[in-house]
C-alpha cells in the first residue's frame, strides 16, 4: 500500500474510536518497538488513545535500554485485553506468523510490516506490507512525514535506531527508502542517548553465558553451530548469533537454546542474498514456525519432555541445517 493511502486509511479507521491496540512479534526487536511507538503517535495525533502490548520478553540489554532511556511505555499481553479496544493493529509482524500474541484468534485490522507476506493473511482494513525495505520502522516514519506529525527527541532516536538495528551489518540489506528515513530522523536524534542505547550496562550473566557457549562452539568448513543449552531468554540465542558471525572465516551460524520448553534457534548468515529466511521456514516446516530475512532468521518449536528425545530433536536440526547448506561433509571441530 503506498504511504498517502495507508495513512488516510488508518485515519479513518481510528479516527472515531477511543482505543487503539497496537502488537508486536513475541520478544520485539528494536525495530519492531520503534515501529509500535512511532504508530502510537499516528494514531493518538488521530484522536485516540492506543497502547502497546508484546509478548514473550524484552530481552536484549540494548532493547531494554532503548524502552528505558526513550520511555516508551509497552504491556507484556496477560495485562492487555484486545476485547477493550476498538482497533487492533499489528507490526513488523503478520498475524498469519505464528509470532504474534494471539495470532489469527483476534481480529486484526491494521498490519504494517517488511516481512515476505505470509499465506493465511486474513481480511484486514489496512495492509501494508513492503517486503523489499529494511525495516518497518522506515514505513512509520514515512506515515509520521506524510501526516505531518512531529517527532520529538526520544521518537526520532528510537526509530533511527530501529532502522539501523534492522539494516545493520549482520541482518539484512537496506533501501533507498531506508536511508532517507534516517536522514529525516538524524536531526532530531539524541546522540547521548543513542550511545546508552547501543553500549549498554552488560549484567555478568551474559559473560558467564559467553563463556559456556565458547566451550560448545562447533565449526563445519565456514559454518559455526553453537548449542547454549537452557538459556534464561531466547534474545542470548540471536546476541550469540551475531557475536560468533564475526569469526574470522565463517560465513554462517547457527545458535540454539532451550527455554520454557522450547527450542528456539537464529541462523546469520555473511553474504548478501542469502537465503537464512527460507533455510529457517523449511528446517521447522510442520513441526514449528521458522522464517526471517536473508542473513537474519529465526524458528521456534514446542520440546519434548524426555530428554534423550530432545537432544535427538536438535541433533536432527543441525544436520538438516548443514545439509541445507550443503555442508553435510565437512569435519566438524571445536573453537
Ligand atoms: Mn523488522
């Protein structure tokens, strides 16, 4: 949908009700709780008043600052009630993912998002779904310019950050569109709080992790497969992801933790058009909801109790995600 119509659209939708809902995937990433924020001003710049919900956690210690240091006030889901609100809108997500609270139980009528658009999509008023940009922060702040609505310091620094987190060097390419965001956005960005942001406070827990991922650390030819075991948030899944992509001569990694009952993984990948998205859709195909972008991806599945089962479970995984690669045969070695 293009900008001046999806903003007319949704001025429509809300403009006479008193209650916004606004969604996230589960354990929002930076750009999708920059997404929401930025949409809570469209809509309350409307009329009403809208609330942000996510479920899972916020668990990285940069999203967590970024919530802290730019204010932006999010509910976990058991302290929201979709009931209650007249609109329901879903970013950087689709309610056909399998990511989202409620998923296709609610009714959903707005979804803004730069995820490939999934099949089961159901009938929504407002549709905007831009598979080639960044991130969806970038459409946000291009509704935010199109409706001139003003963006204060904290806005503009959590949707400048949302798109660079979403575009940086070890997630996915970027547009033109991306970048005039940012440059719209820089004036009006707090450097200082950026910085908190982006170097956060790091609890020793994180290095106590690190430090027994080390030890699990497999190397196939360029592919890295790290098992952390139990992990206290699936956000250390994705941070180890990331760290261990900067190893000298791997060009992808595979982290996966066990949480809740759950066995969650991130796939990065090096190079430009890669294909870590649809790696991570056919590795859980059936059996649990996998997906992302081409050097980002994630997948998640329910675990057994019986842990024989369980180690068999992700044993399996990895060898399929070498076979995908096609790096069944390399001998594999430790750090
Ligand atoms: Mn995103």
């Amino acid at each position: 949908m293009e900008t001046a119509r999806a903003v007319r659209a949704i001025k429509d939708l809300v403009a006479d009700t008193s209650r916004v809902l606004i969604l996230t995937h589960n354990n929002p990433d930076p750009d999708a709780v920059a997404a929401a924020f930025g949409l809570k001003a469209l809509v309350e710049a409307f009329g009403p008043r809208a609330v942000i919900g996510y479920g899972g956690i916020i668990g990285r210690a940069e999203n967590r600052a970024m919530v802290k240091q730019l204010r932006i006030q999010m509910f976990p889901m058991d302290m929201v009630d979709p009931e209650e609100h007249d609109v329901v809108a879903v970013v950087d997500a689709q309610p056909s993912g399998g990511n989202t609270p409620f998923g296709q139980k609610m009714r959903t009528d707005i979804v803004i998002d730069h995820h490939p658009l999934r099949e089961g999509m159901p009938d929504v008023q407002v549709l905007d779904v831009r598979e080639e940009y960044g991130a969806t922060s970038t459409i946000i702040t291009g509704y935010l310019h199109m409706a001139s609505v003003e963006w204060d310091e904290n806005l503009a620094t959590a949707l400048f950050y949302g798109i660079k987190s979403d575009i940086g060097d070890l997630s996915r390419d970027s547009t033109r569109a991306d970048h005039l965001a940012m440059r719209m956005l820089f004036p009006t960005i707090s450097h200082n709080l950026l910085t908190r942001i982006e170097r956060p406070r790091i609890p020793a827990a994180h290095f106590l992790a690190l430090r027994d991922a080390i030890g699990n650390v497999q190397i196939f030819d360029d592919v890295l497969v790290c098992d952390l075991g139990t992990v206290d948030s699936p956000d250390m899944i994705a941070e180890m992801a990331d760290d261990f992509l900067r190893l000298k001569g791997i060009l992808w990694t595979m982290c996966l933790g066990e949480c809740d009952g759950k066995l969650n993984f991130s796939l990065r990948a090096l190079l430009h058009g890669s294909i870590a998205g649809p790696v991570a859709e056919r590795l859980l195909q059936g059996v649990g909801s996998g997906g992302g972008h081409d050097r980002s991806a994630a997948g998640t599945m329910l675990l057994p109790e019986d842990e024989e089962a369980r180690r068999e479970i992700k044993a399996q995984l990895i060898e399929r995600f070498l076979q995908a690669l096609d790096r069944q045969n390399a001998e594999g070695r430790y750090l």
